[in-house]
C-alpha cells in the first residue's frame, strides 16, 4: 500500500453530542433512561474482611449514563468500535473506551496513518467494544450493546465475530438475518447512516439492565438439569496470566470437598451457561470466566481469589446485582490492597484456609 493510499487520523476528542449537529445526526434518548434511578449502588460483600471492606467502599457506585441511539450520516468505525466523524477528524470519545486514560487522549489519536475507510452502503450499526475479542468484555459490553438495539432499521452490524463462543451465540439468537463485518484491529467503515447505541453501562459496571437483557436473551438456552453438579472450581491452569501458584494443594481439598475442575476454555457457550446456572458454589480466581455469574441463582456462593496488588471488583459488582453470596479474598500480607493495572499478569496464591471456611458452611 502506497503513502497515498492512507489517511490521517483524528486530532481531537469530542462527546458523540457535539459531533452529530455539525453533521445533520440525530441523538434519540431510550425510555429506559428515565427509568432507573441515578446512581447504582452495588452492596459491599457481607462476608469480606475489614481490610477488604474499607478497599471497596469507594468502588461501589456508578452514575449511568442515559440510554439513547443516536444517528450519524457517513459516520466512520476505525479498529475495535472506534466511533469517527464523517470528515474524520474527530473523535467521539465518550463510547471510544480507552482505558486508564484521560477523556482528550486516545490510542487513536497517536497514529500517524490509518488505512482509507470502506464505504458501506445503508444503515450500518456499531456495537463493537475496546476488547470486545474478549469473553468479559464481550459478554458484558458487547453483547448488551448489540441485544439493545432491539431490532432497529439496520441489516448491517460492526461486531467482533471472530470467536467460536460469539459465533454460538449469534447463531443461537435471532441474528440470522443480520450481515455482521468484522471488527479488526485496522478495520475502517465510513457508513452512509452510522447508528450508534450507547455504551450499556461502563466497563467493570455492569447494570440492571446488562443483566436483564442476557437473562431474556440466554433464557432459551438453559437446560433443566446440570452435568457438572453444583460445586465448580474454575481453573486458569492453561492461562498465560493469574494462575494459583498453590493450586496443587487448592484442588486436593477442593475435590475431596466434591467440587468439579471446569477449564471454561474448553467449553461451549451454551455449556458455560449451564454449569453457572445450576451452581451453588463456585471457587475461582479473579478471571474472565467468572462474567458468567451473571447466569447464576440468587444465593450462589462465590469464593474468588485476588492477588493483593490486583483486586478487581468488576465480578463482585456483578454478584451484588445478581443476589450472590460473594466472598473475595486475598492472601495473608502486609502489601496495602490495589487494583494496579500492570500487576493484572500477576499469579494468585489462594488462601486456602480462607477457602475452607467459607465453604464450611456448604
């Protein structure tokens, strides 16, 4: 590809709001937004520590943004769900995830070239998310995003498709009519209409609605019965990050204790939902696998593991909305609890005392 055949990046980041009158777009706010209340309070976990308590309190709440669609006539999709103007020098950053950093900077906006736009024709929806490829950020993001849509006037969608699960779920759902294009890394789409929902809470937020919406949408899904029985133990064993350097010794007492070692790798949607939605305790370390406690019964018990450096309340969260009864814990240390974004590759050694006693009870 010759340098001609690139085109500048954006150079600022705006709010989606400010872009669309500049280019006729419209903004339609959905009637769930005034429905729900303003802040979401997710319940801190009875059962956790002092320590861990006081860690969390301020992680607690979340301001939602309204639910709205909005338009955007030759609205342009660069890479992973990146929203552009038509002229393509701005940014609509506010559903540009880029995490950690500030609303005017965006990984973006330091590119030196970016290849030419595909033009599409029609109404083109975008629901694809900042590590969408991802099951977490897939399940709780994307997904919600995309079943938001709720049937709008587009044949066409910007997804991340490239996945055996996601593929599963769309092929299981009511997606057999629409023509997905792949959001890639390099992908760019200039969409004669651009339709563009809203970020269905924020990432490591999910909402009511997030949960409401996978529930309706997984509901067919669900067997009567469960294969893998009613205590799980998810393993990161052939993870590459935030594996137990302990488990040996974890899994000697869990499995006399009847659990079931899952590698949810290995699985298919369909069976993760399963082995979720017919548990009644579930022991994990902090990992993507655990999004899918949004399929699980109010009253679950939910032991997951954190290294001190890394404790990520995201899946907590989660369990508070689902009625769960989570129980975070950390190994034994002087090291003040953190969630620091460069110890996420950090292994996890599981306080297996703190384990045993909240299984005592099972």
């Amino acid at each position: 590809m010759t340098a001609s055949a690139f085109v500048p990046p954006p150079v600022a980041c705006e709010r989606l709001r400010d872009i669309l009158p500049r280019f006729d777009g419209t903004h339609e706010l959905l009637p769930q937004a005034g429905a729900g209340e303003r802040y979401i309070g997710y319940p801190l976990p009875a059962h956790a520590s002092t320590e861990m308590k006081e860690f969390l309190k301020p992680l607690m709440m979340l301001e939602p943004e309204p639910d709205f669609v909005a338009r955007l006539p030759g609205g342009r999709v660069f890479g992973p769900g990146a929203v552009l103007s038509p002229d393509g020098r701005s940014l609509a950053r506010d559903i540009s995830t880029d995490f950690g950093k500030p609303f005017d900077q965006h990984w973006l906006l330091t590119y030196a070239k970016m290849r030419p736009p595909v033009r599409v024709a029609g109404a083109t929806a975008v629901v694809a998310v900042t590590l969408g490829e991802g099951y977490c950020h897939w399940l709780l993001e994307e997904l919600p995003r995309l079943l938001a849509l709720d049937g709008r006037d587009t044949g066409t969608v910007i997804a991340h498709t490239g996945a055996l699960f996601i593929r599963e779920a769309l092929e299981s759902g009511r997606f057999h009519k629409t023509r997905f294009l792949e959001a890639t890394r390099y992908s760019h789409f200039e969409c004669d209409q651009l339709i563009i929902p809203g970020l269905v809470g924020r990432p490591g937020y999910p909402t009511p609605r997030v949960v409401r919406l996978l529930e309706e949408f997984s509901g067919p899904l669900h067997e009567p019965a469960g294969t893998w029985g009613e205590r799980l133990y998810i393993t990161r064993e052939k993870a590459g990050r935030r594996r137990v350097s302990n488990e040996a010794e974890l899994w000697r007492r869990l499995e006399g204790g009847g659990f079931t070692k899952l590698r949810l790798e290995e699985l298919s949607w369909k069976d993760q939902i399963n082995a979720f939605s017919h548990a009644k305790v579930i022991v994990a370390p902090h990992g993507a696998g655990l999004a899918n406690l949004v399929f699980c019964r109010p009253g679950v018990r939910v032991v997951e593991c954190f290294n001190r450096s890394y404790v990520n309340p995201c899946f907590g969260r989660l369990a508070g909305l689902g009625g769960l009864d989570y129980r975070p814990l950390v190994s034994a240390g002087s090291e003040p609890l953190a969630c620091d974004p460069q110890a996420n590759r950090r292994d996890v050694c599981a306080d297996i005392a703190g384990i045993m006693d909240a299984l005592i009870e099972m």
